[in-house]
C-alpha cells in the first residue's frame, strides 16, 4: 500500500484559472501532499467584489477512472457554500477507493461553479461556431446545386442551338429553350429556400 499511496505525492493538480468578471472565483496554488494513508489538497479560493463563497468541486482520475466527489472518501473544503480564503484543505482516504493494487496515475481536479459554467460556456459557444459553419456549408453547397441546375440547363440549350452558325433564328431557338426550360426565377426561388 505504501508504493500506492507514494503515487499521491506526484498526483497532477489540474485546474482552471478565470479572468473574467462575472467568473470570479477560482482555484488558485492547488497542491497535493500525502499524510499516512490520505492525500491531501490544499488551495486558496480566491473571490471577486461581492464574492464570499463558492461551491468546489472534486474529481479524481485514478488511471482510467475518473471518480467524482460523490464516489470518492472526501472530507474537507468542498461542495457547496466553500468561504473565499487561503488554506483550504481536501482530505481523501484513498485506501477505501482504490484497489490495493493500484499501480497508475492519479490526478486531482478541483474547480469552483464559475469555473464550471465559463467551461460549459465555452464548450456551448464551440458548439453554436461548429451549428453555424455547418449552416453555411449546407446553404452554399444548396446554392451551387441551384447555380449548377441553371448553368447546366442554359448550356444544354446553347449546345443544342447556338453552335450551329449563330444564325438569328438559332438565337431565338436558344432564347426560347432557356425561357421555357431555365427559368432564372426558378433559380431565384430554389437559392431563396436555401437562406
């Protein structure tokens, strides 16, 4: 158990730093010491004007495994109503949630809510970006069918009168195969679905 827990002592300290104003709190000097058989986190919670607490989250990825505050022995400065200061401190009995074998990485990741949501935010931000470029391909790719439909059809009609010897009357022929056949409000109406 003792090569178990001495992987602790160099388990990564992931978190998030916020500059934004509505996202005021955060983590800040996350470390991670080994005491006996727990492992240990201590942070400062840092708060913005006005802000006197926040709710601190705690996910621990053991190998492959990532396992929240809700599955994990925790005690300590955690979850919701956490005071904005220095010195907090996380206590987790790895003994009760690791196998004794356990031989991989272990890494700790503690955030506040509003280094959640600037996440959650962020990501659905990425999300609108990927709709929207998706969006516009959609409708440029409709606009080149329209546009190809059109050309295609005008050209058939050129190939069919107008290499002939360009006579007026070829013309007219020409004009007439595009009017009756390659209407360009047909064209106009098949773009104006695709907005």
């Amino acid at each position: 158990m003792k090569s178990v827990m001495s992987l602790l002592i160099v388990a990564v300290a992931h978190f998030f730093t916020v500059s934004s104003i509505s996202f005021a709190t955060e983590i800040k000097n996350l470390k991670t010491t080994q005491s006996g058989n727990d492992a240990i986190a201590t942070y400062d919670l840092v708060g913005g004007e006005g802000e006197n607490e926040a709710e601190v989250t705690v996910a621990i990825t053991a190998g492959n495994d990532r396992l929240t505050a809700a599955h994990l022995h925790l005690t300590g400065d955690f979850g919701k109503g956490v005071n904005v200061g220095i010195g907090k401190k996380i206590i987790w009995n790895a003994t009760k949630d690791l196998p004794a074998n356990f031989d991989g990485d272990l890494s700790w990741d503690v955030q506040t809510d509003s280094q959640l949501a600037k996440e959650k935010n962020r990501l659905e931000l990425k999300e609108i970006r990927r709709n929207e470029i998706s969006r516009i391909q959609r409708k440029s790719e409709c606009c080149a069918r329209c546009n190809d439909r059109y050309y295609s059809c005008t050209s058939e009609c050129r190939d069919k009168y107008l290499y002939r010897g360009s006579s007026t009357n070829e013309q007219k022929q020409y004009d007439l195969c595009k009017k009756s056949n390659c209407s360009e409000d047909e064209q106009n109406k098949c773009i104006e679905k695709c907005q």
